[in-house]
C-alpha cells in the first residue's frame, strides 16, 4: 500500500486508500499540473510468481489495452487520462467519482427493514445499460466482466457510474480473429456467469456482461444476490424467483432479469439493448422516486407509511366502507327495547295520617 503524501509520476499526491484487492488498490490523489483537480489511481499488482518474460508481456498488454480505455468518452464511464508503470506496478489515473456504490445504498436500505425503490433501480439500470451498449459497440468490442453492486457508483446529482476499470484481458475471437478488450479479471461469484469459470480464454462474450447485470438488478431489487452458477449448475431449480423476496416487484422486470441469468449464453438476451427493452418495454424510463437517493434512508422508514397508503388506497378504502356498513347494519338491526317503568315509591305515614 501507498503511504498518504507519496508522489507518484513527480505529478500524483496521493491523499487516501479508497479500495483494495488480491491484484492492487485504488487511491483518491491530487494532481499538481492540474491545480484542484481530484483524480483516482487505480494500482495494478501483477502475480509475484511470474517470469520475467511473462512480466514483460503482461506490461505490454497493459500499455496495449490501457491505451483503449483512454480513448473512451462516455459520460456513464470515469475518463481515463493517463496510464504509467513505476517501481514495477502499472497505474491507471482516472477521473475520482464522489457518491456511494449501489451496494452500500442497498445494505443500509436491508438495515432500515426496506426494498429499493423499482423505479430507482430501473432508472439506474438503464444507465448501464447505455454504457455497455457503448462499450459492446467499440471496434473491437470491450466487456467489463465484473459488474456488480460494489462497482457501480451513485453521484450527488442522480448519475450512475461504472467505475471499477482494472487490469485488462486480451481474447482471441477465433470466428473473426479479432480480440476482445476485456476490463477486470474472472468476477465475483455471484454475479459471475458459468462460461466465466473457464478462464480467460472460456467462451466470453457480450452476454456475459448482460448476466452480471442481470444479476445486480436482481441483488438490487432484493437485498441478496443470486444463487451463483456452479450451484444452480447442480440444482437447475435452486434459483428463488425475485417476486419470492420482494413481492412489489413488477412481473416485467421480473421476467427480464430470469431471462438475463438464464445459465446457457443462447437463452440470454442477445444484446444489452434488447435486455433494456424487456426490462421497460414502452422505452421510456421510470424517474427515481427520489431526487437524492444517497442521501441517508432512515427518514425513509417514516415515509414509507405515506407511500405504502397511497399505494393501497383502494384496499384500504374498501375496508373503511366494510367497517362503516358493519356499524350501520348493527346500529339498524338492533332490538327496541321498551321503557323500563320508574317505581313510585310509597308515601311516608305522618301523624296526620295515623
């Protein structure tokens, strides 16, 4: 790990360790050409077992590939403005995203007792969705291989981000004899599709990607992720459908998400975009329920009362009704009973009387 204050290039300052990993880290740095400007270093750690032949080529595919992400300009995807090796470990510099990843949201929304919002997961989803139809569509083709919660970042204005860019892999497409660009390395189990198991040279595509996504809208949505493939590979019923956990989920984005973890790639969707038009058919995306999201859901709890009445509005007044008719049939049906007569009570003797 990088000390705080350690110069990097004479150029980055590295402020703080943002992440770690098996194969480096990512540090929040200042940059002194640029005065002011925040940037994200993202440091890659090759295996120390490794030739110095093979340290060679690997350094050479960084360069390679790291060079194609520089030239990348999405507004979903953190600009990469330069790339460098020192002290025998390779660095990516990249624009620093303020926000909270989706995964962070998504647990303190668990913690308060709550689903997200479908709406505000839509909406993020279909950000995605724009950028790896962006990426799919580069020339050749870039998969991301590692899309999950913990990757994908919420900005204070409502953007999403796909954030976590790492150390690259290059596949052979041996149908055209091209290659695939392929960011970050064999992916998180539960978000990770069968054909990834294979290594790097397993049978990776563009649907890989739409079952990682798949597989994030589904954790999303639930507040747990997916059973992971090598156990749905021994138990082809283990997956529990999303409207099992959180019953307010739409049927549509339901079918849309079983179709993208579908295990064999065939019955995936074929592209991102058609996963999109599952997923909102009438094309136009829902707004999140909430201007800033981010901000802490414990208010939440007590607005969810609101939210839940206004939802069920029809429920609730058919109850109201019932109860009212009860009240008047009883009130209607109930027995006269007579007056009951008051007893006169008898005079007292006097000495008149007597």
């Amino acid at each position: 790990m990088l000390r705080t204050g350690t110069v990097l290039r004479s150029r980055y300052k590295i402020v703080q360790a943002i992440g770690q990993g098996g194969m480096g880290a990512v540090y929040e740095a200042q940059d002194a050409v640029l005065a002011g400007r925040t940037c994200a270093i993202k440091e890659v750690r090759l295996d120390a077992d490794m030739t110095l032949e093979a340290r060679r080529q690997a350094q050479e595919q960084f360069y390679r590939e790291a060079s194609v992400l520089a030239r990348l300009d999405h507004p979903t995807l953190p600009k990469v403005s330069d790339y460098f090796s020192e002290a025998d470990l390779d660095y990516l510099v990249m624009d620093y995203v303020p926000g909270r990843d989706l995964k962070d949201i998504m647990n303190e929304a668990r913690r308060a007792g709550m689903f997200l919002d479908e709406s505000d997961v839509l909406n993020w989803t279909a950000q995605l969705c724009d950028a790896l139809i962006y990426l799919h569509s580069q020339d050749p083709a870039i998969l991301h291989r590692d899309i999950k919660p913990s990757n994908i970042k919420l900005t204070p204005d409502g953007r999403i981000k796909l954030v976590d860019f790492g150390l690259v892999k290059v596949l052979a497409d041996d149908d055209s004899n091209r290659t695939l660009t392929v960011v970050q390395g064999r992916g998180t189990a539960a978000f990770t599709p069968l054909e990834q198991y294979g290594g790097d040279t397993g049978g990776t595509d563009i649907r890989s990607d739409i079952y990682s996504l798949g597989a994030t809208v589904y954790n999303l949505l639930t507040n747990q992720p997916p059973l992971d493939a090598r156990r749905r590979f021994l138990n082809p019923s283990a997956l529990q459908i999303p409207h099992a956990v959180n019953p307010e989920i739409s049927s549509t984005t339901e079918r849309a998400v079983l179709a993208a973890l579908a295990m064999h790639p065939d019955q995936r969707p074929s592209s991102v975009a058609e996963f999109r038009a599952m997923l909102v058919p009438s094309g136009a995306v829902p707004s999140p329920a909430a201007y800033d999201p981010i901000a802490s859901l414990h208010p939440a709890v007590v607005e969810g009362w609101p939210r839940a009445m206004r939802r069920n509005r029809g429920l609730i007044a058919a109850v109201a009704g019932l109860i009212a008719l009860a009240i008047f049939v009883t009130i209607a049906v109930a027995p006269l009973e007579p007056p009951t007569a008051t007893a006169t009570p008898a005079p007292t003797p006097t000495a008149a009387t007597r």
